[in-house]
C-alpha cells in the first residue's frame, strides 16, 4: 500500500497543475504519457467513452472536459494547432476507469483518482455536516494551496523578505498584529504555525485575504516589494472592513481552539 502511495504521489501528482483560484487540473496529453497510451487517436477513444459515461451520470462534460487550444512545432518550423483538453479530477477518474485494466499503472490510477475524487465529493457537498476540526482541516488544506499560490505570485511581483510581505497581510487584517504577536496572543508554542491554531471561522478571513492579494497582485502587475506589501496591508484592512460592516466577529476576538491541527492529526489520524 506504501508503494502504491508513493507512485500516485510521483505519478499523477506531478503533473497536476493548480490554477488562479485553487481549482486543480490535468492536461490530457500529459495524462496519455503517464498511462502509456503510445497513440493520441487510441486515447481519443478512452476520452469519448469517458466523456459518454459522464453525460450519463447527468454531469455537464464541458465542466470536466475543457477543449483548450494548444499548438506543436512542426519540423519545417511551422505550427499546427492540437486537440488538448483540461481534465477535472472526476474526467481522470472516468479515464482511468476506461482505460486498459492490464495496465498496472491504470490499476492505480483507478485507485488514486476514485480515493481523491470521493474526498473532493465531501468537502464540497457536505462540508456543512463536518464537524469543526474536521472544517479546520478542510480550511487548512485550502489556505495552505492558497498561500503557495500567492507566494508565486509575490516573487513575481519582487517579494524576497517573505515575512515581511505575510506580516503586511496580518497586519491589515489583524488591526497591526504582526504573526508573532498573534502567536503571543495565542499563548503558542515558540514556532508554532498560527494557522494550524485557527477556527474555521479565522481560517476562512485569512483564505479570503490570501486569494483576493494574489489576484490584486497579478490584475494591477505589481512589480515592486513595497507596492506588494502595501497591497497586502491594504487587501486584508479590506477583509476586516467587511467582516466589520457585516456585524462580524474581529479575527482577534474568535476563539483559539484548545488543541492545533497538528495534534489532531496525531489523536485521530485525520
């Protein structure tokens, strides 16, 4: 079972891609490579009996198969344009389950894509009937994609001291609380994460403030370290002027839950 962990993770990991608003997704010339489809056409036909099974399950196929342009080289240096598709994780868990059962890696692929698909399922139709750590969790795993992003995002816009830029971001939502102070206010642990020490609640303002500066970021082309900082600052005042108008509670003011994420995991394997 670890094998077959470690060859998802390095397999069909890899050549996952993330877009602007944290949604994953796969190419599938890409995903031809990895289950050894030697031939377009031939995985052309795994696609269509896929795409035939996803319209039967009443889903909408453009949703999950995206047409996307796409050129290739050819040898006398012209170019000719490709039939390429955006894959959802449910179109790849569709592909692998039409693909050739004989080979091993679509016997994983099976395995990997119904396991991730199924957990996408919960957290997105029944999220309301999770617990609160199990939110927590949930939250987590988005503002930890969410920060990744936005990290590429400030290097691009010329950020180099990072925790410089992330204290902006705190600052303006936290009403001047720098990490470190709102891990003093916590009474956490010297180098505690501070995220994995939020509610849901908290989790969600700080998910809110790191997508909206990533996107605010790229659509005003920020290319300096202190226009990206200012913009952070000015990005989380933002969230703490709605959550204000809104008749909210400060981040401040929410509740440190009595154990982190981290010892969750520990006690209850999530």
């Amino acid at each position: 079972m670890n094998e077959i962990k470690e060859y998802n993770e390095t397999v069909f990991e890899d050549i996952k891609h993330v877009d602007e608003y944290g949604n994953e997704y796969w190419f599938a010339r890409e995903l031809q490579i990895v289950l050894d489809y030697k031939k377009w056409q031939k995985f052309v036909n795994v696609i269509e009996n896929a795409k035939a099974a996803c319209e039967h399950s009443k889903f909408m196929i453009d949703e999950h198969f995206t047409q996307v342009g796409k050129t290739s080289k050819m040898p006398n240096g012209g170019v000719k344009n490709i039939l390429e598709y955006k894959l959802s994780r449910y179109a790849c868990y569709l592909i692998v389950q039409n693909s050739d059962p004989k080979k091993e890696v679509v016997a994983l692929g099976q395995t990997y894509f119904a396991i991730q698909t199924r957990r996408q399922e919960l957290t997105e139709k029944e999220y309301s009937m999770l617990s609160e750590d199990e939110k927590r969790f949930y939250q987590r795993s988005l503002t930890k994609k969410g920060n990744y992003s936005l990290n590429q995002a400030a290097k691009e816009s010329g950020v180099k001291n990072f925790d410089q830029f992330h204290n902006a971001g705190y600052k303006g939502l936290y009403n001047g609380e720098t990490a470190d102070d709102i891990a003093k206010r916590k009474d956490l642990r010297y180098r505690a994460d501070i995220l994995d020490n939020m509610g849901s609640e908290e989790l969600i303002a700080n998910l809110f403030r790191i997508s909206q500066t990533e996107q605010k970021l790229k659509r005003d082309n920020v290319r300096s370290e202190d226009k990206a900082k200012e913009t952070h600052y000015e990005v989380g005042k933002e969230v703490r002027n709605a959550i204000k108008r809104l008749g909210g509670t400060m981040p401040e003011d929410l509740p440190t839950p009595e154990k982190s994420l981290k010892e969750l995991e520990k006690e209850k394997n999530f």
